[in-house]
C-alpha cells in the first residue's frame, strides 16, 4: 500500500431538492443575524429571492459578482458586507459568486453558505483567486470554505444547457488532475473517478432533457465529487494553463477549463497512465483524452480557445506566463510541446499524444 496523508476538510453538505427554502435557519445555526446575498447581475432575480428567503436576516443584496474575481469587485463587496454589519455571507450562484464570497471571507474571516447554482466546485475548496492588475493570483486558505454548501437541483434547472455542459467539464477538470496529483490520496482517486462518471451520467441525461430533476441531481452529484477533490490535493499543468488564459486573456472561465482540458491530459498521459485508465473508465471511453474531447463534441461544447475570445498573437505570451511560474507536473512543462498544446487548442484539433 502506498504511503499518503488524508486530511478531512471540515464542512457541512446538504443534498435535497427545495432545500435552499430552509436558508434562514441555517444562517440562524452558525449564529448569524445578518446575512448578505451575492450573485451576479444576471441571477439577480434569484438572488432576490433567496434574500425574501431570508426574511428579517438578509442585509441586503451585492448583484455584482463577476468572472474571475477582480480585485476592484472584491473591495467593493467587502466594503458593502461591513456598511451592513453583515455576520454572513450567502453566496447564490457558480464559481464567481462563490469566489466573491471567499473574498470577502479571506479578511473578514465572514462565514459562507454556498448555494451552488452551476457545477463548478468551486464551494468544496479552500481555493480563492483575484486577479489584479490582468495577472490572477490563487491560494488556499481555510477561512474562505463554506461552512454549508446546500445542493438543490431545483437551483440548476434554469441554468441553460451550454452552459451546464461546460460548467460539468470544468468540474470534470478538478477530477481528472487529482488522479495524478502529487499529492494524491487513494480516497481521492475513488471520489475523482466516481465524480467523472456521475457528471457524464448527469450530462449526458440533461442533453436530452434540460429540466430533467435526477440529471440535474447527478450533475450536482458529481460536482461536489470533483470539488471536493479539488479541495484536498494539489493541481498541475491544465489549471495554471486556465488560470493564465482566464485571467490575463479574460476567457470564460469554464469554456476555458472545457477547451484545454483534452490536450493537458494528453500531454501528460504517457506519466500518468493509471490516472488516464481511471478517466477513460470513468467516461466510458478507450483513450482519456481523446475521449473527452469527442464527448464535448457530441455535447455541443466549445472545443476552439479562438471560437471564445484568445487571439493567435497571444499564444506565445501566455506560454511564457504559463512557464514562468511552474506549477509541479507529472510531465516537466516544457515550451515547445507546451506552445503546441495551445495551438492545437486555439484551432480545436484534437489532442494529440
């Protein structure tokens, strides 16, 4: 048996539909009595509604949740949570609502509730990022992981299909990069590959219906699966990849995470071969990485980084970004194969061992 450390990240997760109409008592049981909403400008109306929720302990509504975190948003929602003496944070929405929230957390120490309403995973992980200045800078932290994150499917039956489909491969990401982490855990590789398949079952039942409740269930499954892996061990190549893309190119963040992820486990799937078996198990597929990108294809996914914004100039800028700060990978990241992968990424060729 292989040597490793396992450390539980403390949390509570709640699964059931209708759940969310329940917020109240659970900011009444961390102790709270004033709890701001979050969300973006586009799910304000959900947001309101979980602040009429909340009743007499909401202190109000900060619609301004954007990608990526910049650190101006994140000053002014720090700002607002201490005009309204605010003991909590809700947190309505995906990864930009949720990372909205651990920014605010990270200094205020202000305790979270999740409300996932995509399958980002971002609620599961101590991980923050803000980006300043067009560089995003991450890290972890245990002040900024929710206390309660609830999953309720009846949240995700309005969030459209194309974006459900990048949103599950994004989570997918999270997965398939803890099955090689350095760090990596047996308990992890079991909840990796089992979120892969729970998010591919779920994906693959909400293509044909959107509003089907079990799929949206299983896709919420599998999220919390490949967030929690996320949370627990290190990342590698394909996340510093994104990151780079994402903040200083300004990329969506899940379309970027969907288009890249194909040819970052090519490119390591000769070091990494028992994680390669695990994700073509998992995703029902001979090849993991190929298997994947055909997936996205027939799920109707971006697969071209210059069909959501990168321009062919940039491609050698943000190669010497992604160098610059290595991340540890089972493949060293060197510039000429790593230069290819973002070429064949930008015109959506398949990957390519």
């Amino acid at each position: 048996m292989r040597d490793f450390v396992y450390t539980s990240l403390p949390s509570r997760v709640i699964f059931k539909a209708g759940a969310s109409q329940g917020i109240a008592q659970h900011v009444a049981e961390l102790g709270a009595q004033r709890a701001i909403v979050l969300c973006t400008p586009e799910q304000r109306q959900q947001g309101e509604q979980v602040a009429a929720t909340l009743g007499s302990r909401c202190a109000g509504v900060f619609a301004q949740a954007q990608m990526h975190v910049p650190i101006e948003v994140a000053r002014k929602a720090r700002a607002f949570a201490d005009g309204a003496s605010a003991d909590c944070a809700v947190a309505v929405g995906g990864g930009s609502t949720v990372g909205l929230g651990k920014a605010i957390a990270l200094e205020s120490s202000l305790p979270i509730i999740a409300l996932p309403t995509t399958y980002a995973g971002s609620e599961m992980t101590p991980i923050y990022g803000i980006t300043e200045a067009g560089l995003k800078k991450t890290g972890r932290d245990a002040r900024v992981l929710p206390k309660v994150v609830i999953y309720d499917p009846e949240l995700s039956t309005g969030l459209p299909l194309k974006l459900s489909i990048v949103s599950g491969f994004n989570a997918i990401a999270h997965a398939a990069e803890g099955l090689y982490a350095k760090d990596g855990n047996p308990i992890m590789s079991l909840m990796a590959e089992e979120g892969i398949r729970g998010m591919l079952t779920g994906l693959r039942t909400i293509a044909r219906n959107p509003s089907d409740l079990d799929g949206r269930s299983e896709c919420l499954y599998g999220a919390w699966l490949c967030g929690s892996v996320l949370g627990h061990v290190g990342m590698a190549l394909h996340h510093k990849l994104c990151h780079t893309l994402g903040g200083t190119f300004n990329l969506p963040h899940a379309e970027t995470h969907t288009i890249v992820l194909p040819h970052a486990l090519a490119y390591n799937a000769a070091a990494a071969p028992d994680a390669m078996h695990r994700i073509a198990r998992a995703a029902g597929r001979v090849d993991a990485a190929r298997g994947l990108f055909d997936l996205a294809v027939e799920l109707g996914a971006p697969v071209a980084l210059r069909d959501i914004g990168m321009r062919e100039k940039d491609l050698d800028r943000a190669c010497e970004l992604a160098l610059s700060n290595a991340y540890w990978n089972p493949r060293p990241m060197e510039a000429v194969p790593l230069r290819e992968l973002l070429q064949r990424a930008w015109e959506g060729a398949p990957p390519a061992h």
